[in-house]
C-alpha cells in the first residue's frame, strides 16, 4: 500500500532498483538510532539534523519613528463604553 502511494506521489516506484530495474524487496527495518548514525555516517550522509533557528518574533511597532498619516489610525474610534453587554450570538435560520 504505502508503495503505492509512493509512486503515485513522486512518479517512481520505490521498490524497483534504480540501476538494474529488478525489483527490491524490504529485508529488515532498523529502528535504533546508533545504528542509523553509523550507516549514514559509513555512506557519507550527514546523520545529525540541520540547525534550525528560531522563529523571530512580530514586529515592534510602538518603537517605531515612523511617521503615521490620516490614512492610518492608531487607536479605534469606537466607543467601547457604547457596546451592548450581552449579545445574543445564536443561529436563527
């Protein structure tokens, strides 16, 4: 099944030898970590993973000196005193 799903997602089936065409069968699945490191290592893959940095945080615009326009408002010109306290949100259909 997943060999499959496989070939329909990148078009080569994962099961056929790139060089030969004959077909491959799974002979062991090797779950410990060690033993991992140590093929990738012998085969020249880099078995640790890439560095990731962090995400930055959003951006500080109160430090900003940008100049602010009419077009742009800082504050909303609603009153929130004026807000109904409950509001009745449902569905009537």
């Amino acid at each position: 099944m997943w060999a499959v799903l496989i070939t329909r997602i990148y078009e080569a089936f994962p099961l056929l030898c790139p060089m030969c065409g004959g077909q491959m069968r799974i002979i062991a699945f090797i779950t410990h970590s060690a033993e991992i490191r140590h093929i990738l290592n012998h085969i020249g893959v880099e078995s640790a993973p890439p560095h990731i940095t962090p995400a930055r945080g959003p951006p500080l615009w109160e430090g900003c000196d940008a100049p602010v326009d009419d077009g742009a408002q800082g504050e909303p010109d609603w009153d929130l005193a004026a807000q109904p306290d409950e509001v009745d949100q449902r569905v009537n259909w």
